[in-house]
C-alpha cells in the first residue's frame, strides 16, 4: 500500500471513529492532525514527542473528547473508543497504550 493509500484508509476511519464518538453521545473536536518535521524535531527536543511521529506522515491525528461540554482528558473516557479503533483496522494504533488518551494512528507498513 502506498503512502498516499494508507493516508486515504486513515482518514476513512477518523471518519468512522467520529460518528462513533457523537453516536455514543461525546461530543469532539480535531487537534493536531499535521506536524512540521520542525516541529516534531522541537517536540522531541522539549521531552513531548518524537522526532519520527507519524503526525508528520499525516497518519495521526489528536481527538480532544467531550462530556456534557466538559472536556476530557484522562485515559478512561477515551479506552471505549481506542479499544474500538484498534479492532477497525490491524494498522490502527490507540495513544493511550503509551499514555497518550487522545492520539489515534495508523503504522506504516
């Protein structure tokens, strides 16, 4: 699958992965879906990222999740949908395996 393709399968299944936040009734808004190299290397550098991160490969994306407009920033609001997430696709990766609730992505082959 090429690079382009996978990007395409990715953004399918954010798609997916919002109706199913709003139809379990959270409410959602994007953050971070691109980072600069500059960036992730500054990221790095300042001990909140990795210089390698797949937002670079536009293969990420940051979900900040809602509760009756409370939002929401520990793991366990989150689990239902990373847990769900990994089950749409073998690639799918949940954040909140490695202390990061909000972050889904998709590894490179």
């Amino acid at each position: 699958m090429t690079l382009s393709e996978r990007q395409q399968s990715f953004a399918r299944n954010v798609a997916r992965l919002i109706l199913y936040i709003t139809e379990s009734n959270y409410g959602c808004t994007l953050g971070e879906a691109f980072r600069t190299p500059e960036q992730a290397a500054w990221n790095e550098q300042k001990g909140i990222g990795i210089k390698n991160s797949l937002h670079c490969k536009r293969l990420a994306i940051d979900i900040n999740l809602f509760k009756e407009g409370k939002y929401l920033t520990d793991d366990a609001p989150h689990r239902p949908f990373g847990e769900w997430w990994e089950g749409l696709d073998p690639m799918n990766r949940w954040g909140g395996r490695f202390k990061d609730p909000n972050h889904y992505e998709m590894k490179e082959a």
